[in-house]
C-alpha cells in the first residue's frame, strides 16, 4: 500500500495548513452545471478533498458519497457539512479500490462528478475512467473538470506532469459511445483558494453513460 500511503501522506501536508486549499465555494463549472442535478439525486463525487463540491450538492438536496485519500481532507469536509447543516457519506478510499459497483458504496449513482482528479497516471486514469461508467446507472451524468496542455505554461494549478492533463481527443476516446452534451475547453482565470489560482487551461465535459 505504499502508493496509498506516500500519496495520503502528501495531500494530509497540503491540507494541514489552516483554511481551504481550494476554497470553500463549489468548482465554477459545477455550479454552472447546476441544472444537472436534482433533489434527490444520487451524487458520487470523486477526490472531493476539503468537501467544497460535495458539500454543495448536499445542500441543494442531493443524496451525496464522496471519497477522498486524504484523511485531513476528509475532517475538514466534515467540518464544512456541519457548518453547512447537510449530511454527506464521506469514506477514506484511494480511486485504485473503491467499489464502483458496489451498492455498500452507493452505486449505482445518478451522476459521478470529478474535478481536478489529475494525480492519475495513465493507467489509473483509465481504471478510473472505466470506475466512473461502472458507477453510473445508464443514463447517468458525469461532470469530469481538470487541466489541459497549456497549463505546463500557466503553472497556476494541477501536477505539473503532462501525461496527467486531459485534452479533447482524449476525451473523446475515452468517452466513446457515451453522449457527449458538452465538451469545453477555455484559458481563463481561476480563484479557488491558493490551490488554483491564475490563467488556466480548464477542459469541462458532460457526458451521459449509455
Ligand atoms: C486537486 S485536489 C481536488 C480536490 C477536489 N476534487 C476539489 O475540487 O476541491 C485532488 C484530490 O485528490 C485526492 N487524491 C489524490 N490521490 C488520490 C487517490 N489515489 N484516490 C483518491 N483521492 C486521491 C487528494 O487528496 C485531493 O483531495
């Protein structure tokens, strides 16, 4: 479990200082979409960190799972629910060995959001990918958010490592088969906290699992 533990040990030091790395208010392309998701709904949000977007979700009166790797993550995602008077089921799990199809998980969900999920390597990206359709009934939505190509340049945000950024026709591939209702690629300027702040390549899809 070395990979589990060298990667909680990392995200439990970033989150250890005071305050939200990411903010408090929910992913921008998230809100947007808002219209996606009913009361009611059955949310997975995955690598949901500090709990800004589940918390969200929960509050508009959806039946929210999230998952995190970082326990630190996970405490003030608790914090930020009590705070916020809502109720969300938050597990410690790595995306390697969450049940996806597992009902004691929550499957099957209505819709699967991801955002800024870019410490998969390639391969856990596929599996994760593979993940996010196993966890959807059919019809079911995913909102996947993460950084294209450019933002090696921006530096304002994300890994740092090329080969975990999305770009269109990655997508595409990857989503082949599903209904793409949007796939959007734009530079602008991102605020949310100190984690991700400045110019930034944002690529957001929508996506309906067949
Ligand atoms: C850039 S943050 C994004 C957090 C959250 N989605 C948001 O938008 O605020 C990436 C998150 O991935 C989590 N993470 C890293 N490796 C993971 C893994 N193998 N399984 C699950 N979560 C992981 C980190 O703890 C961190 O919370």
């Amino acid at each position: 479990m070395a990979g589990f533990e060298d990667a909680a040990a990392r995200w439990n030091g970033r989150y250890a200082a005071e305050g939200f790395l990411f903010g408090t208010a929910p992913n921008d392309v998230l809100a947007a979409q808002a219209a996606l998701f009913a009361p009611g709904d059955r949310v997975l949000c995955v690598a949901d960190g500090e709990g800004r977007n589940a918390t969200w979700l929960a509050g508009r009166s959806c039946a929210v799972t999230a998952f995190d790797i970082s326990e630190v993550g996970l405490r003030k995602a608790a914090a930020l629910a009590t705070e916020r008077g809502v109720a969300v089921d938050a597990r410690l799990a790595s995306v390697d060995t969450w049940g996806w199809d597992d009902p004691a998980c929550g499957a099957p969900f209505d819709a699967v959001v991801a955002v800024f999920v870019q410490f998969a390597t390639p391969s856990q990206r596929a599996a994760m990918f593979e993940g996010f359709a196993r966890a959807l009934r059919p019809g079911g939505v995913l909102l996947l958010v993460g950084y294209g190509p450019l933002q090696m340049t921006y530096r304002t945000g994300g890994p740092g490592i090329l080969e975990h950024l999305y770009d269109e026709v990655m997508l595409r591939e990857a989503f082949a088969g599903w209904r793409i209702e949007r796939l959007h690629r734009a530079q602008r300027t991102l605020s949310e906290g100190a984690g991700h702040d400045g110019m930034s390549d944002v690529l957001e899809l929508v996506a309906r699992r067949p």
